[in-house]
C-alpha cells in the first residue's frame, strides 16, 4: 500500500511537471510566433503596416505638406497597437489627428540643428560627413531597413541612405580619406542584395519594390582604386546577384518586354526602368493620386495602375520627373499625367549595365573563372552594339532614348546622352558630335542643364545636378575634350561657391540658367546637405 502510494505520488509529480513543462513551451511558442508576426510587420510599407490610418493620414493634405513625413514617422508601440486604438478612437477633426499621431508616432523633422562656422567650402563639407553620417541601425521600426554598417544620408527630407545617390557621396568621401566610410556603404549595399535580392531605392520597405541606377559596380571600382583588385573577388556574388535582379526575364525567347528586359525583334537585348508595383508611391500617395486621376481623364483608354507603375519607375530612374518620361503635346508642352517610362529604354540604364556586364567580366577573370569572364564579355560587347544601333541618332549627333512600343527615338535631349561618353562605349566621331551639342544645347552660365525642356518637374530646366555635371565632365576627359570639361567644371564650382558664400548651403539641385534664382520644381523644394553635391563638389575642387 505504501509503495503503491510512492507511485501514485510520482506520477502525479510527473504528470504535474510535464503539464507545467507544456505550458511554457506553448507560452515560449506563443512570444516567437509575436516576434516572428512582429519581424513580418516590420518589413511591411506602411500602406499594410498600418492599415487604414496610412490612407486617411496620406488624403488629409491638412495633416503633413510632405507625404513623405507619415511614412517616416517612428511608431512608439506595435502598429497592430496603433491600428486598434485608431479604429476605438476615430479623430473627428485635424485638431485631434495630429494629437493622436503625435501620441503614437515620433513625427520626423527636417535636421536643423547644425549651423556653419562660415569656413571654406571644402571643410565645411568635410565636417558635414559627420553630420550626414548615421550608425548602425539597431533595430527595426516603422518602415525604416536597418542596415549592418553606419552610412551617410543625403541630408533634409532624405532621412535614409539613397542608392545611386551614394556613389558621388563616394567621391568626396574619397578625397577626404574616409575610406572606412566608403567601405561600410558598399558593405551596405551588398547586404542588401544578399538579403532582398538587388538594392532598393533606399533603405525603407516602401522602396523594396525598385532600385535606382545600378551604380554598384562603380562603388566596388572606387574601393578597388583604394584597397586593390581583391576588392573584386570579395563583391563578386553581390555584382552577380544584382545582374540576375536586372536580367531577370531575359531567357524569354519571343520579342517583348518583361520587368527590367526588353527583347527587341532583331534579338537584342536592352533593359528600361520598372517597379514591381502598380500603386500610388506611399511617400508621394496624395499626388500620384492627383495624376493618375487627371491621366484617365485625358486619356480614357489608360487605367490608374498603368500610371502609378510609370511613376514608379521614372523614381527607379531617379530622374523623377523629367521631359525624358513624357510626351509633347499639340501646345509643344510636356505634361506628368502623359508618363509611359515603361516604353522607353534609357541610355543611362544599358550604359550602367554594360559596366556591370565589364565587371563582371573582370571580377571572374581574377577569380580565374576564365569561361565566365568570357560569357560577360560578349555580354558587354553585344549590349555596346546594340546602345549605338538604337539609343545612337546619327542626324543630331546624339544618344537619346528609344521609345520600343513605338519603335523610333524619343528625340527628347537629356544629359543621360553622356553616359556612352562616361563608360566609353561612344566611338571618337560621335563624341565630337556629342561635345557640339553639349555646347551649343545645353551648356549655360552655372554649367550643365539636364534638360533643354522647361516642364517644371525638376530634371528638367532651369536645374543642374551634380552627378550629371560629374558624368559630363568625366565623359569628355575620356575624349581629350578638355577644354569644355574644364568650362562646365568652373561654371559648376562657381556656382556652388557662390551660393554657400550667401547661403552657407549645399543644395541637392541648382538654377544653372539663372544664377539669381533658385532651383525649383518637383513634388517638394530644394533640400540642403547634400550628400552627392559635397561629394562631386570635393572630387572637382580637389583635382590636382
């Protein structure tokens, strides 16, 4: 009876530890699956991460001017959180909308902390690095992709790093000795083609649906210039990663285009800007909105998921807005709601591309894949012939993009004309040509105007940008061009110059037409930092 006792005793103790056992393995499987739903949120745009407040907070004009100060917003709980109290407390006025949001979000502000010491140029740039430099993010929160290594933003509204932004940052990190800084954003980069399988327009999941330029391939250049050819071997899998984001459809066998690939009749191959989406950018929702609205009442036959998808790749492009995205009408005026990107093929995209195809084709001969290095020779060879037989218009003298729906031209001049020139894929003859235009259509007195065309969408006139001034300047230096490089090279840092000695300012953009007026144009005004003007504007300066 006793032992029988000492048994049942026992086994109620086990039965009891088991049953306590069980239930804290199911509370532990209980918090993993809430992390793991919280990791799913945190990669979510903001449309899906917080539901129906993202929609009335994006239409409410009244709340933020900026549409793009929401979907920066910091949440202070779990958006599932926010999302409950927002359906339980409804605001029924602005007054109560912005309580509630301040309440439950860290609203972002444009940093206006830093103020000059009115010293030269060139150092205040060198000083600014620390000021557009952000740590390694630790966590996830709200739509922000933490990244593994600090990196430099481009400064004002842009909170976050920028792809092909970076690489003129680059430039003047370079010329600075920040090379440590160079290496952690290429470090960046290539985490995020490890991870999300290309490199996003910018480190916020409302961006993990496009990219911008392919500049990767040029930033692996510039640290291999600084630490050797190993740097090569190192980024090899990422450089091929991103080819396969780029050439993704490319083994269709029929003529047409699919994602980033356009198969042409005679069986090349080019590449246009895309974006794997169809709706309104979620940083730009109330005017992509506005557009899409105004394009089907123009034009009956396109449908609103045919314009957001154009919008989104003229921001793949980077070049958003410009006249290169849109169509002249009977008044000769180019308007946004008349985009179709997706029918163009650029220079500037098959330019890039034939550089990555170059290195590609390097990285595997150091790496002593002889085949491989072959197969992305001819690649390369092949895209060149192809960039002269289409984008190449003998009559002007000029590279423009091709417009493959319509099989012809665009005939609409842009600065993405020099990139043949920057990647050497131009033959002497056509530079020649290509250097008359420059001057003679778009040189003016602050240096290079991107387009000739005056659309009020800011690639366009009266603005020059940095990196086209760089990409121009090079371009010709390839050609022995000298003495216009030169020129557009003073008329730019004259430019700058004069402007940070009124303003202590680096402008993202600048009035080259009109050295009394500022920039202008586009969804928002001109920022200051700016990450690629300091980067360029230190590269130029600083030449021996």
């Amino acid at each position: 009876m006793k032992k029988l006792s000492v048994n049942f005793l026992f086994l109620c103790s086990f039965l009891l530890i088991n049953a306590c056992s069980s239930a804290v393995r199911t509370e532990e499987n209980k918090t993993d699956k809430i992390k793991l739903e919280e990791k799913q949120l945190s990669i979510l745009p903001p449309e899906e991460l917080y539901g129906e407040l993202f929609f009335d907070v994006q239409e409410n004009e009244s709340l933020f001017a900026d549409s793009k100060t929401f979907v920066d917003a910091v949440p202070r709980m779990a958006p599932r959180e926010i999302q409950k109290k927002y359906a339980e407390e409804k605001p029924t006025n602005n007054t109560e909308f912005k309580a509630f949001l301040n309440e439950n979000f860290e609203i972002p502000a444009l940093n206006s902390e830093y103020k000059t010491d009115s010293s030269s140029i060139n150092l205040h740039i060198n000083k600014l690095w620390d000021v557009l430099k952000r740590p390694a993010d630790e966590q996830v929160s709200g739509t922000l992709i933490p990244l593994p290594n600090p990196y430099i933003v481009p400064g004002g509204r842009f909170r976050e790093i920028y792809y092909w932004d970076s690489y003129f940052t680059m430039l003047g990190l370079q010329e600075d000795g920040e090379t440590e800084t160079i290496r952690n954003m290429v470090d960046n980069f290539a985490w995020l083609i490890e991870n999300y399988g290309f490199i996003p327009n910018g480190n916020r999941t409302y961006y993990l649906s496009r990219s911008q330029p392919p500049f990767f391939a040029k930033m692996v250049q510039l640290l291999a210039e600084i630490e050797g050819e190993e740097v090569y071997i190192k980024y090899l899998p990422a450089l091929q990663k991103e080819y396969d984001f780029w050439m993704k459809g490319s083994e269709n066998q029929e003529p047409g285009a699919y994602k980033r690939v356009v198969k042409l009749s005679d069986g090349e191959i080019l590449n246009r800007y895309w974006d794997d989406k169809n709706t309104p950018r979620p940083e730009s929702y109330r005017e992509d909105v506005e557009t899409a609205e105004e394009a089907i009442t123009k034009n009956p036959d396109r449908s609103k998921a045919e314009v957001y998808r154009d919008l989104r790749a003229a921001a793949e492009s980077g070049w958003d807005f410009s006249s290169r995205w849109l169509s002249i009408n009977g008044n000769g005026d180019f308007n946004l709601y008349s985009i179709h990107t997706t029918q163009i093929i650029p220079v500037d995209l098959n330019s890039l591309l034939y550089n990555l195809e170059k290195t590609l084709a390097r990285a595997y001969k150091l790496d002593a894949a002889e085949e491989k290095a072959e197969v992305f020779r001819i690649k390369a060879e092949n895209r060149k012939i192809a960039i002269q037989k289409y984008l190449w218009e003998e009559e002007t003298g000029f590279y423009f993009d091709y417009n493959f729906k319509k099989a012809h031209r665009t005939g609409i001049y842009s600065l993405a004309g020099v990139y043949p020139l920057f990647f050497k894929i131009s033959e002497d003859a056509q530079t020649g040509k290509v250097a008359k235009t420059l001057e003679q259509v778009f040189l003016r007195p602050g240096g290079l105007v991107s387009t000739p065309h005056n659309t009020g969408q800011q690639w366009d006139a009266p603005n020059g940008w940095a990196p086209l001034q760089y990409m121009s300047i090079e371009g010709l230096r390839n050609y022995n061009k000298d003495y216009l490089a030169s020129e557009i090279k003073q008329r730019w840092l004259n430019l700058n110059q004069n402007v940070y000695e009124n303003t202590y300012k680096l402008l993202e953009k600048y009035n080259v037409e009109d050295l009394s007026k500022e920039s202008g144009g586009g969804e928002y005004p001109t920022q200051d930092g700016f990450g690629w003007t300091n980067g360029v504007y230190q590269k130029l300066s600083k030449e021996k």
